[in-house]
C-alpha cells in the first residue's frame, strides 16, 4: 500500500470518527432516528469521494506527463498548449455577454428605481396640479401670488421691502445702481440675462460710434450715473450712451429683441432669466432657482418684482 492510500485512509477514519463523535452527541443520537443515521450515511459518503478523488488528483500530479501539442511562443522555455476552449467556458463566456447587455439595458442600470428619479416625477405631478388651479391667474392676483413667493423664497437676502439690506442684494425697487452699470461696463456680463448665452462686451469692446475711440473713466461714470437715474436727463451720461450703448440697448435704453436687455426697468421675462441663470455681478452671486421654483411661481414673482418700481 503507497504513503498516500494510507493517509488516506488516516483522514478518512478521523473524519468518520468527528462526524460520529457530533452527531451522536445530539438530541435522538445515532440510534434509532433514521433522519440522523441517513444523515450520516450522507457523511461518510462524502468525506470518503472527497479524500479519494483528491488522492487521485495529487497522484496525477505526481505522475503525469502532459501531452500535446505546443504554441510556437514561449517565455524563458515556459510554453502553452494548444487546447481548444473548453465548451462549458465558450457558453459561459458568450451567456455573460448577453446577460451583461440585458442586465445593463432592461435589467438594473438603466431601467432601474431611482430615488431622484422618483422626486421629480412627484415634482412634475405637483406642478401639473398647480398648474391647472393657479395657471389662469393675471393681473393683481398674480403680483399678489409674486409677493408670497418672494416673501418665503427672496426676502433672506433682498429684504422684506425689496431693498436689497444696504446692498447685500440687488435693490429690486430700482432697476439698477451706478455702481453695478460700472461694473458691468467694466467686466462686461455674462448671465443670460436674455434667457441665453449673449455676453456683453467689457470696456476694451466699447467703441464710440462717434469717435470711434474706446470709452474713458470719465465717460464710464457719467453713463452709470446717467443709467442709474433712469436714462433721463442730457450732457454727457446722455451723449456716451446714444454713441456707445445705444446701438445694442436701444436709444432709449429699452433694449432689444435678442440683442441687449431693458435697462429701464424690470421685466417679468429678466426677472425669469435671473432666477433661471443666476447673476454674478458687483454685488456678489444671485443664487439660480431654476428648479426651485415653477413656471407659474417665476411668472408671478416676475410679475411681482416689476410692479414694485412702477
Ligand atoms: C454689443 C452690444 C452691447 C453694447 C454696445 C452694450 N451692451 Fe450692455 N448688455 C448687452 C448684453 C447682451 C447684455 C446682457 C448680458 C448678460 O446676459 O449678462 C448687457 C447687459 C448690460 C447691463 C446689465 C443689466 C443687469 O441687469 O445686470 C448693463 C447695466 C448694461 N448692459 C449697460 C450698458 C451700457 C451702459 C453700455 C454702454 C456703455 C452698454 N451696456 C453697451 C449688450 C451690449
Ligand atoms: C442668497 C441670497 C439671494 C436670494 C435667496 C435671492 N437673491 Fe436675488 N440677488 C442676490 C444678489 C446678491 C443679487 C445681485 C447680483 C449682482 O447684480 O451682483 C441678486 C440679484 C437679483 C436680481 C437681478 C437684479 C438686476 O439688476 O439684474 C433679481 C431680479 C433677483 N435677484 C430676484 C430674486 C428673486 C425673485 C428671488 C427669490 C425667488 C431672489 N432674488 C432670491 C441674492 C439673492
């Protein structure tokens, strides 16, 4: 008998002999519980293919050669055997690759719950409702719904009266503010202020058409004062605004389709397009709304907005 066989049969004994020791320990023991004995038949026939059919694969080792035929590469004199794919790989292989598109396109992924995704659609329910009980609201009931918008969305920065808090925030009664006409003149602007991407030019972009010289400091303040006050008055404020300004804002400053935003007063549409972009300008960062609010919400608060400085 070889050394293996014999150990072998070593393990195999020991084995036999744990799973007695624990089984007859139990509840019922061996004797008599047909349940247990069968169980333990079970046992004996495992441990006893395990222990064999691992003695035949160590032997193998042992004494196999390899035989077939060998790939025309190797590496440092370790080469490779021509096989075939095994069959069962092959199906696996091509069964994963189906699986994987399946689960990727109708399975998880894509076609999966989404908790997002489940937000806005309650969203989208929520405003659909909205829509059809306050959609057909105008008028002063509408600035009357802008103003309980803008008391429980704006007022933390902008101030209960719209002031903007000692220049926190934009004041909302006044179009604009000198300083912020010189800063966009200076930085130029680029909020989408007209609902889309339409940057105004900084300073080194402002020619008079006139002169055809770029504006000066002098001229820069005069136009702001000039735009601050409500593009009303004459001298010089009015002389650099129809020659630099004008060709994009209107002559009258009411602004143009597409091209360049009223800088008279507030409009319901500005109003939406702030709160769609946001704005970064002299003040500091208007946080955007887009998805804060709805439609009907941006209209009224628009609405809202453009009555205060009337
Ligand atoms: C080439 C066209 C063009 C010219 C010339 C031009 N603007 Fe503008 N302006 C624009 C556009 C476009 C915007 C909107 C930019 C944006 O979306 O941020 C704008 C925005 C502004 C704003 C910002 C309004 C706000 O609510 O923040 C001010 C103020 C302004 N312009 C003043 C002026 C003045 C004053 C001049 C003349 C010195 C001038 N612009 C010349 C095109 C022009
Ligand atoms: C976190 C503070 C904050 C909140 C909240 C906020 N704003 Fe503003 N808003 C600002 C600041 C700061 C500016 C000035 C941006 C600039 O011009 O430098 C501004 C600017 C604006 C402007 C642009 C004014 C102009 O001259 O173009 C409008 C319009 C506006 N806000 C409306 C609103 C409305 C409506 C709400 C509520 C739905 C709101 N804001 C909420 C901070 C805020």
């Amino acid at each position: 008998m070889n050394k293996l066989t014999l150990w072998g049969i070593i393990i195999t004994v020991a084995m036999l002999l744990f799973t007695y020791i624990s089984v007859s320990g139990s509840e019922g023991g061996l004797h008599g519980d047909i349940i247990n004995q069968l169980g333990v038949a079970g046992a004996v026939a495992l441990v006893i293919i395990t222990v064999y059919v691992v003695i035949g694969y160590v032997r193998q080792m042992q004494e196999k050669t390899a035989d077939g035929q060998l790939a025309d590469e190797q590496w440092d004199g370790i080469g490779e055997y021509l096989n075939e794919v095994p069959t069962g790989w092959a199906i696996m292989f091509l069964g994963t690759m189906i699986w994987g598109m399946w689960y990727f396109v109708a399975g998880y992924p894509v076609n999966s719950y989404s908790s997002i995704g489940e937000y806005n659609k309650d969203v989208a329910v929520e405003n659909a409702k909205y829509e059809a009980q306050y959609g057909s609201i105008t008028g002063d009931r509408l600035v009357e719904m802008g103003e309980s918008v803008f008391l429980a969305e704006c007022k933390v920065c902008h101030g209960l009266t719209a002031d903007g808090i000692d220049g926190k925030a934009a004041n909302l009664n006044h179009r604009i503010a000198a300083k912020s006409v010189k800063y966009t003149i200076l930085h130029g602007s680029n909020n989408a202020l007209l609902g889309m991407e339409m940057p105004m030019p900084d300073r080194n972009g402002l020619f008079n058409a006139n002169s055809n010289a770029l504006i000066t400091d002098a001229q820069i303040d005069a136009v702001a004062t000039y735009v601050a006050n409500g593009l009303t008055g004459t001298g010089d404020g009015a002389d650099v605004f129809a020659g630099t300004c004008a060709s994009c804002h209107g002559p009258d400053g009411a602004g143009i389709e597409f091209v360049a935003p009223d800088l008279r007063a507030f409009t319901p549409k500005l109003v939406v397009n702030v709160l769609n972009h946001g704005k970064k300008a002299a003040i500091g960062t208007m946080p955007s709304f887009a998805t804060k609010l709805n439609s009907k919400q941006k209209e009224a608060v628009g609405a809202y907005i453009t009555s205060l400085s009337k």
